[in-house]
C-alpha cells in the first residue's frame, strides 16, 4: 500500500472510522489517535527528504531503519530511510541519540522538581504513553535542571544594594559515605534597594557549623553583594560568628519567633510553656520602639516570676532581638522574624519528604535548588516592599529607634497591664 504523504494525511477530510483506536466501552482513544497521526506525519516528511535526495536517479532507497522516540502523546516508531550511497537522518525531527523529546524533559524535570520520585515520574510516564522510560533516564532528564540552578547561584549581583538578607537551614535525609545522615539545606534570600526578593544562594553543607556557613556566605558575598544592614535568622551561633566576618557593619536580628520557641524550651511542664509563648508572642505588637521596649521588659519580669531560666534566655537577647526597631516600623513586621525563610523550607520540605531518602548530596542540590527556582520565579511577580517603604530606609531624616524622653516606669507598668490582659484574654477564649 502507498505511503500516504504529510499533506494527504492532514487534509483527508473522511478518516477511517473503522481504524480510529477505542477503549472498551467504545469511545474514541484521543491519545492514540494522536499518536498514530503524529507518526504517519513525521514518517512521511522523513520519506518526502529522502525522495528529495533520490531525485534524478543520483541515489536510490534501501529500506528504513527503525527508531522509537519517547513524546508528550506516546512512543512514535519512526521509520528512517536508508539510502544504497550515503546516509540520510532527519536532523529537524529529532536529535542524534535522543530517546525523549524537549517537550517531555521540561514536564518529567518539572516532575522531579515537584519532588515526585523518580519510580513515581516513571508510571506517570507511561501513562502519557511513554513505554520505556527508565529510572536512570529519569534522571538523567532531571538533571537539566543543573544549567537553570547554577545559573541562579552564579549569575553576578554587579554590586546593588541588598539592605536585608534572610539567612536558614533546614535538614533533610541523605546518604554520604554509605550511611544516612541528616543533611543541611543553607539558603540565603535578600531584599534588593527596590523592595525585591532575590535568591542569593543554596547549597548543601555536611554540618550546620561556622566553617560551613564561612564558606557559603563567603560565597554569597562574592557575587556581589553589598550594602547589607541587617542580617536576620536564628542564633546559632556558628552562623552568628560567621556573619560577624562576612558582613561586617551590618545588625543582626535573632528571630522572634525562634527566640520564643527558645524560651518555651526552659519551661518543665506544657501549661508553663505555654504560658511562656504567650507571654514573649505579646511583645513584639507594639506600634513604637519605646512600646516594644517597655513591652520586653515587663516580659522580662513576668517571666522571672514563672520561669527563671526563661526570663534569662529572653534578657540575654534583648539586643539582638529588637535590633529591627532601628529600621523604618514599616518594615519591622518582616524583619523581626525568619518567616520568609520559614515559608521556602517548608516547600522544600514538602517536595523532599516525597523522596524520603536522597540518593546523594548532587540529588539533594538538585531539588533544593529546583525549589528555589521556582521560588525566585515567583518573587519576580510582586514587590516586597514598595518602592515608598524602600525609600524610608534611605531617608537620612527619618528617626531611629527610641526618640525623645520616655517615663520608662509608667511605661513599663502600663506594658505589664497589656500583658497581663493578653493572658487573661488568651485564658477566656480557651475556656469557652
């Protein structure tokens, strides 16, 4: 039976309804259909070049070879020609040794990126009609995403301001030296002079010590970025010690919310802790430096009363804990706290625990940083400050911290009164 060309393919307006591929229940099979239509074409456009070639009796047809190519609508049997003198390959249909086309990579990378593993990526896979899609091809696919990655942790910073910068690290499990071990994730995201978020960089460290984040930030600054003011995560205190060499000049701010978990932890009993998470939480809603101050020190008593190893750990860090009150108050909801960070762990939690276990530390990067990605993607969407509020930081005008005189008495006993409604308040809701 003669070949039917591209042309007669895509013009018949009277398929063949007899031949159309159906389930069970007699409904049309979409995907096959398309997979059938898509190799008569592609196998017709191979026959039409290679006639092209022949033309003139230069050259004569010698049979085809048969190749399988891995697609979005199914595996096509691709029906090469070969030629008696010479060879012939569609190079505009598909790659020398490719098994899987671009379209397929991008969706099984985007898979992977999603932490679906690779087993998981390998049934979805054949369920799009992709019979032989091996793991290691898996991901082998996924690590395209290496080239997007290390683009984002490489691409140059040319110097620009990134007057905030967020600092974490979240641990996943992944095997080194033949063991599994709990592995740190360290991620660092700034805030540019115009209120964006940008990724500054990801990595995976063997511990979460002062070498490891010496090294990491280091190399967060030599891409360029400067004019940092003020650095914000937990007091660990390898990260601490690092910050203080790196970025020199700049304030650190000891997250609120990890300094009220740290609090709660000197507390015996689950009543007391709780107590003592109410009673740090309050504090930082003040609207002024002065309030906020007052607020920390009534704290400071109340919790001397209740829990004396928690009254320290919180009079300890006051500095550090209120360094955010020198900065413009509408910035101080997002840079008392590591919530950013918080947010982007969780994700790449969320995607990690699909795979439990990661193979290697170059898997684990991969992810991670497929996350971040993704993340840095979003952030280009939606400013997170606005240009106005970026402007109040460089206003040499504006007030810093605590201005003019304060009756630090009267306002400390009428900051231990809020409390202490807080806690009457938190005590009513939860009884009704």
């Amino acid at each position: 039976e003669r070949t039917k060309t591209a042309m007669e393919i895509l013009s018949d307006p009277t398929p063949d309804m007899l031949a159309m591929p159906r389930f069970d229940d007699g409904a049309i099979d979409m995907q096959e259909l398309l997979r059938r239509l898509a190799e008569q074409v592609v196998n017709a456009v191979m026959d039409a070049e290679a006639d092209q070639l022949c033309g003139g009796g230069s050259n004569s047809r010698n049979g085809y070879r048969e190749r399988s190519l891995a697609t979005c609508v199914g595996t096509l049997t691709l029906r090469i020609p070969k030629l008696r003198s010479g060879s012939f390959f569609p190079e505009d249909v598909l790659e020398r040794y490719q098994r899987v086309d671009r379209a397929l990579v991008a969706a099984v990378a985007e898979m992977y990126a999603t932490g679906t593993s690779t087993r998981k990526v390998q049934r979805v896979a054949e369920k799009m009609g992709v019979s032989r899609l091996s793991k290691d091809q898996v991901s082998a696919i996924a690590s395209s995403l290496d080239a997007d990655i290390e683009e984002l942790c490489g691409r140059p910073l040319d110097g620009s301001p990134v007057p905030y910068v967020w600092l974490d690290a979240t641990y996943v499990k992944c095997r080194r030296g033949g063991r599994v071990a709990s592995t740190a994730v360290v991620t660092a995201i700034g805030c540019d002079a115009g209120g964006w978020r940008r990724v500054l960089g990801v990595d995976v460290v063997d511990t979460e010590s002062y070498d490891s984040w010496l090294a990491f930030l280091r190399t967060v600054r030599g891409r360029g970025v400067s004019g940092v003011e003020l650095v914000v995560s937990d007091a660990h205190p390898g990260l601490v010690r690092a910050l203080g060499e790196v970025f020199q000049g700049a304030a650190w701010q000891r997250c609120a919310v990890h300094l009220m978990r740290d609090c709660m932890r000197e507390a015996g009993s689950w009543q007391l802790r709780r107590r003592v998470g109410r009673i740090v939480s309050q504090v930082f809603r003040g609207r002024d430096a002065a309030t906020v101050a007052a607020m920390y020190h009534a704290a400071c008593d109340m919790l001397e009363e209740c829990c004396p190893r928690a009254a320290a750990v919180l009079e300890e860090a006051e500095p550090d804990a209120l360094a955010y009150l020198d900065f413009p108050p509408t910035h101080w909801k997002r840079l008392r706290t590591n919530n950013v960070q918080e947010r982007t762990n969780r994700e790449i939690k969320r995607r990690s625990r699909v795979v439990q276990v990661f193979p290697s530390t170059g898997s684990l990067v991969r992810l991670a940083g497929a996350v971040m990605c993704e993340q840095d993607e979003i952030w280009q969407e939606s400013r997170y400050f606005s240009e106005v509020r970026m402007n109040e930081l460089y206003d040499d005008g504006r007030t810093r911290g605590i201005d003019g005189h304060v009756d630090w008495t009267r306002l400390e006993a009428e900051a231990r009164k809020m409390l202490e409604s807080g806690l009457e308040l938190a005590d009513r809701v939860e009884a009704a």
